[in-house]
C-alpha cells in the first residue's frame, strides 16, 4: 500500500506499508524528498514492488515449511500404526495358529470310534496347550489395554525403599529355585515420596522380572535406591545377564519390541513402563553392555505435578 503524505507543501513523503504479514507489518519510510514529482512516484512504486515480493516469497516458503512438517508428522503417526498393528497381529496370530492346529489335531483323535489311554492322554496335552495359547492371547490384549489406558495417577505419600522391598521379596520367593541372588542397597532416611503406589510397583515388578529373565540359572539382580542432590529419587535395578544389543537400545521402550524369543514376551513392559514413567513425572534411562548386563534407572520426583507429567 502506497501514502503520499503532503504534511509539508514543500516536500514529499511517501509511506510504504507491505502486505499484513506478522514478519514484515511494520510501515517503512522510503522516501523524503523535495516537492511531489515523478520521480518520486517511480521510487515509491518500484519499492512496493520489490517489499510486496518479498513477502510473497516469505510467505510461501512458510507455507511450504507448514506442509512438509505436517506431512512428516502424517507419515511418522502412520509408520507408528502400522508397526503397532503389525506388533499385535504377530502376537496374536502365532497364538492363533497354534490353537488351529491343536484344534485339528484333537478332531482327529476324537473321530477314533475308542480313544485309548495314550489318546486322551495326548488329547489333554493339546487341551493344555491350546489354554496356555489363549493365556497368551489375553495377556497381549490386557497388555493393549493397559497400554492404552493412562488414568491420571492417584498420588499419596509413599515409602519407596518398602515398596521396592515388598517387590524384590515377590520376584525373590518366585526365582529362588533357580539360585538367583538378589542384592539390595537402600539408601537410609530416603523421604516419603507423593506417587501413585500401584503404578510404581507395576514398573519394578516388570523390571524385575525383566532382570530375572535375563539373569537366567545362578544370576545376580542388584536393587538400589538413592537420592541424589538432583532433588529426585533414583530406583536402579541391574542384573548380570546377557546385556541388549546396542542396535537394539533406542528402540526397546516402543510397543511390542522385545529381544526375546516368540512366546516368551509381548514386547509392551517395557513401553508401558516409560508410558507410566512419564505420567509420575519422572524418567526412566538404561545403559546396557552385551556380555556384562543391564541397569534400569528410574527417577522420580519427590512432589508429583500434575502439569508436568502430562
């Protein structure tokens, strides 16, 4: 937009204002001169001319910015989806297939005019597999569900060394027989913390017996609590198992990722701990070392806040 501005009858000044764009809204002098004239008008003209482009070309590179952020966000919430939904179709397919095939299996068996005792006998076998199968399918839809619930926390003040404590004693009675030592370091006088109690115990009990899994026959988990100057509380759990593939280390906490063999994990403790991890307003970090072990680190606030979590 163009102003000539006759305050003065002896001179000129001519106001150029760009288009109303938040980077370049702001009116620019460009001319001040003797008298109104054509030269003048030139000036004027040709400044608008070369300010108004610049804004176009500002503005459409914005645009295109604009596009290709939401299309890069498009293509990565669709990478997501389909690397959930090829994760849980894995996980219930394999099950399912299993159960077709006992299922054949005893019909089969069952068309014999008389079963006999090795018969049933194997048809109670297949019985109990196609249950342990189903087992499985539940726990990965349990597993779905709670992944995809995130109900606000229902904090209260919290012990966390018993807390911790009730759950290695858990994990400990289950694995004793298989001579695994657990070994725990509890800071003393470690103040009560404002959390959600079952939440937290869900995310040491997975981690747990993450760590017994790993450890296998003759292992050793170390439990440990601490409270830095950071303000926060730290629980480390540590085992001396087989360590995770360093490749494998930035993608351990997405949904159904998991290192271990087919039928021994959904792939989501993990992501459902750092799910929870996040809503208690804390963090959780691991540093592993294939052939040496693991250590989890969660830390937590003291005061929970709710804005901060979120």
């Amino acid at each position: 937009m163009l102003k000539i501005l006759p305050t003065d009858p002896s001179r000129v000044y001519i106001l150029v204002v760009p288009l109303p764009i938040l980077l370049l809204a702001v009116p620019l002098w460009i001319y001040s001169g003797p008298g109104p004239g054509f030269a003048a008008l030139v000036v004027a003209a040709f400044c608008f001319f070369v300010i108004s482009s610049l804004v176009r070309k500002v503005v459409k590179a914005r645009e295109q910015e604009c596009l290709l952020d939401l299309q890069l966000i498009q293509s990565q919430k669709l990478a997501a989806v389909g690397e959930l939904s090829a994760g849980i179709a894995h996980e219930i397919n394999n099950p399912l297939a299993i159960i077709a095939q006992e299922v054949e299996w005893a019909r089969h068996q069952l068309q014999a005019e008389k079963p006999d005792g090795k018969s049933l006998a194997e048809l109670k076998d297949s019985l109990d597999e196609i249950t342990r199968q189903v087992d499985r399918c539940r726990e990965v839809t349990h597993g779905i569900l709670d992944f995809a619930r995130k109900r606000d926390p229902l904090v209260q003040s919290t012990e966390i060394n018993k807390l911790v404590e009730d759950m290695a004693k858990l994990v400990e009675r289950e694995v004793s027989h298989e001579g695994i030592c657990v070994i725990r370091q509890y800071e003393k006088d470690l103040p009560p913390a404002l959390t959600d109690p079952p939440l937290l115990r869900q995310i040491v009990l997975n981690l747990l017996n993450n760590a017994a899994y790993a450890v296998g026959q003759n292992g050793t988990i170390s439990v440990e609590t601490r409270m830095p100057d950071n303000g926060k509380i730290e629980i480390e759990i540590s085992d001396t198992g087989c360590g995770i593939p360093k490749e494998d280390l930035n993608r351990i906490f997405d949904p159904f990722f998991t290192t271990k063999p087919p039928g021994k994990g959904t792939g989501l403790g993990l992501s459902l701990c750092h799910s929870i991890v996040i809503r208690l307003g804390g963090t959780i970090a691991v540093q592993s070392e294939q052939g040496k072990g693991s250590a989890f680190t969660v830390r937590l606030p003291l005061e929970y806040n709710s804005h901060k979590s979120r």
